[in-house]
C-alpha cells in the first residue's frame, strides 16, 4: 500500500527546525533515517506544541513509530488524539558532528497501526513515580542510577536491562538513556523502573533522576551546549526531578562548564562504568573532586553509575571483566521501594556505593548532620567480604579528605575528637591494586559554620589544576 509521504530531507545543519503540513486524517506517522554516520537529536511536535517522538540516533538506520494508540507506538514516542492530526507539525533536529552530516537522510511517512511495536505489557514510567510499594519491605535497596538501551547508543534493550538488574540483584533502576524520555517500561516480576533522562552536552553529562518529564519537551536541544541556558535547564529541572553530575573527571565526557553553579550540584557520580579503560584514573580524579567539593562545606552527595552499554558477556579492551549494569551498585536506605521513599533518603545522605556487597557504617548515634558538636565520634565500618577479584580490600578511614586509617579487615573501628570547626568523615574501601571498591557517604560536623570559597565549576577546575 503506498504511504503518502510528509518529509524527505537531508539533516545538512548543526540544528534546525523544520515543519511540514499533514491535511489529511492519519492514524500514524513513521519517523525513519538512513546512512547516518554521526550522532544526531531528532523530536517531532504536534500542531498542539506537545513533543510526540524523541530519536537519538547511533546507528546506521532505523524507524520510529507514533499513531493514535500508545500500544502502536515506539519506545520513547507518545500516541496523539485524531482531532489534531491534520495541522503543521515540526521537526527539531541537532547533529553533534557536522563531518559527512549531509548525507543523512530522514523521511517522515503516514504510518498505519500494525506496526510491529504493539506492546501491551507496559508500564507508565511517569506512574511508577506515584506508585506503592508492593514488594517485601526491607532496609536497604540497590540500584543502578545510569544505564543506556538500543534507543540511544546501548547494545541492550530494555528488556535485557530489566534481565541483568534482576541477576545483579538490585531492587530498582533508573534508565538513563542520552537526551531521550522513556515514558513506558517492559512489567518485569522483581524490579521497579523509575524514569530519566541523561542530558548529553559538549559541556557534560548530567542525569536527571525521578524525572516527572523530559525537558526537550520545553527547550530546544542546542541550548544545552550554551552554559548559561544549559544553567537555567538544570535550575528548572530541580523541581521536577534529582540532579546528578555524571563522571566528571573522564575525558572526553569531562564536566567542564566552567560558569555551573556548585550549589546546584546535589548528587555526583564517582563510580562510573569501572570496567571502561580510562576509568580508574577518572574515579581517582573525581574522588578528589568531591573530596575538595565536601572540604568547602558542599553537601554534595555520591552515587554509582554503571553507565551500561555493552552485551553484559562483552568486555571492554584491556578489562579481565565484562561491563555489567549494577556494577557498581548505589545502596539506598530507604524505608520502602518508592520514588518518594528514595527520594527523601538520597537528599538525606543515606547511601553508600559498592562494586559487589554492601559497605555497613554505625555510626552510634550520630546523625548525618551533626551541628553545634563536640565531643568524641566513635564509628565502625563493616565490609561482608574480604576480597574482591582475588584482591584483598581494605578499609579507609577519612577525615576531611585526609585518610587517618587504613587496614585490611573486614570489621574496622574508628573513634576521633571532634572540636567545634567544620569536619567530615567518610570510608573509603580499596584493592590491593588500588581500584576503589566502594565508599560511604559523609557524616557532617558544624558544617554551618564553613562559608564556600569556590563558587562554580571552573573554581574547582583551577583547584584541580593546580594540584596538578
């Protein structure tokens, strides 16, 4: 049956919007490309403003779906009503490398409802923010805050996300892919999904986690590569959703915007993806970062990321290990497996992160934030192994970035006077290679009493620097 075609052009600029007329009655549209050889944004509007299709394109070719019944749609797109199918409809689109990007050709067609997507056994990623607890209660649950599927630049899809969270053993996961809103999710018995988004600039990587809604919807995808706009997403998207900064200290994807606000960073990604081959240079590197961010009274809080990509039996070069989804894990200890629950206990500091098992911290007693203290902190760590890829850990304890105690244990007591200036403790598990294992996050004294001398990004960036 021949399909009457509404657009066929060449993707030939960095960024443009593109409209195109539909006059007729329509049941769907299909969004395809072809002979991509770059990376490349694309989100199609409705005649009503509303975003309809998001595509985030790696890959040579492909197609997208949209219709008139979300069953017929395709991951990431949303059904329309037929009363506004007739109207001017438009195409944003941004191509990151300009090298060969007129040969990218995209077409979009009138589509029909046999698609092949017809998915039924979907959840509202947007609902399971409001969703009950249903499953057994327990103390703590773990998780993965930044993975990626075949609808960016993953090899998995989202199903198999769902499959190896489940034999990683965590209790949820929050699906991250680069600059696209997953607004349903595969049902799968013994994992919770909940929504995001990882906003993909030159400038950085930064994920937005519990996200009510994408915010492409509202901004153009070129304002996230000017600083002072990529400040206002963010500044709004903390309304609506946690921010974290992704493996800040791993070029190419380095965070570098220089003018960014560090009272704007909440969460911070130290552990990212410990498998890939830069990555042990690039944890080291952010863990100074945060290191210097909490030593200026930033309350900044840290997660892990396994930044997935690969098939979980693929290795990257040089690694001895394939690079999983829940590697590392972030524990977080929560009253119930709800985006509410987590939520409060994240922002709180509850968490720790760990490449296998958890790290246990007593901290009798005291609380997270300790103000108007003195007196004798008395903790102790715990670890439930002693090795990890036949490498001996060891426990490392902190005190304002400086480690005071070091030992190979699996039980380790620490016990320090407090005066009345601003101090942090934390631990730190190592190998005996030096590949961290996993950390806790701080427990703050007088933290109050410390005004910040670094103000932005680029501050931090010179403190670096000149360490250096």
């Amino acid at each position: 049956m021949q399909r009457e075609k509404f657009l066929n052009i060449k993707l030939n600029k960095a960024y443009d919007v593109v409209n195109f007329t539909i006059d007729k009655d329509i049941k769907a549209l299909t969004i395809k490309w072809s002979n991509n050889k770059q990376f490349f944004s694309a989100y199609v509007f409705g005649p009503d403003k509303k975003l309809y299709a998001q595509v985030i394109a790696a890959k040579d070719s492909g197609e997208r779906h949209i219709a008139t019944i979300q069953s017929s749609c395709s991951p990431c797109c949303q059904s329309f009503k037929p009363n506004i199918a007739k109207g001017v409809w438009s195409l944003e689109y941004g191509v990151l490398n300009m090298c060969d990007a007129d040969d990218i050709s995209l077409e979009i067609y009138e589509g029909d409802l046999d698609s092949e997507e017809n998915r039924f056994n979907e959840v509202n990623l947007f609902d399971s923010i409001m969703m009950k607890d249903d499953g057994p209660k327990k103390t703590s649950y773990a998780a993965d805050f930044h993975t990626h599927t075949i609808y960016s630049d993953g090899k998995m899809s989202r199903e198999a996300n769902n499959d190896v969270a489940i034999k990683q053993g965590l209790d949820f996961f929050v699906p991250t892919d680069h600059n696209v809103y997953h607004y349903t999710w595969p049902k799968h018995e013994g994992i919770k999904v909940y929504p995001g988004i990882e906003i993909t600039s030159s400038l950085g990587h930064i994920n937005l986690l519990f996200t009510e809604k994408t915010p492409f919807a509202e901004h153009a995808i070129y304002e996230i590569e000017d600083e002072e706009a990529l400040v206002r997403i963010i500044k709004e998207a903390k309304d609506y959703s946690l921010i974290s900064v992704n493996h800040p200290c791993m070029p190419p994807w380095d965070f570098h915007a220089k003018s960014f606000p560090l009272d704007l960073i909440t969460f911070m990604e130290v552990i990212n993806d410990p498998t890939y081959m830069t990555s042990k240079k690039a944890i080291k590197d952010a863990i100074k970062a945060w290191n210097y961010l909490l030593n200026d009274g930033y309350r900044v809080i840290s997660i892990g990321g396994s930044d997935s990509h690969l098939l979980p039996e693929e290795k990257y070069e040089g690694s001895a290990y394939p690079s999983l989804l829940g590697d590392p894990k972030t524990i977080v200890y929560a009253k119930e497996n709800t985006a509410e629950a987590l939520k409060d206990a994240m922002l709180a500091g509850e968490v720790s992160v760990t490449r296998s098992k958890e790290i246990k911290l007593s901290a009798n007693g005291l609380a997270r934030e300790n103000e108007n203290f003195t007196g004798r902190a008395s903790l102790r760590a715990e670890l439930l192994e002693n090795n990890f890829h036949s490498s001996a850990l060891h426990i490392s304890w902190l005190i304002d970035g400086e480690c005071i105690k070091d030992e190979k244990a699996k039980e380790s007591m620490f016990s320090i006077e407090i005066d009345s200036a601003y101090h942090w403790i934390r631990v730190d598990v190592w190998d005996e290679d030096g590949n961290l294992y996993g950390y806790t996050n701080p427990i703050f004294f007088n933290r109050k009493t410390k005004e910040h001398e670094m103000k932005v990004w680029g501050d931090l960036m010179e403190k670096m620097s000149n360490e250096k």
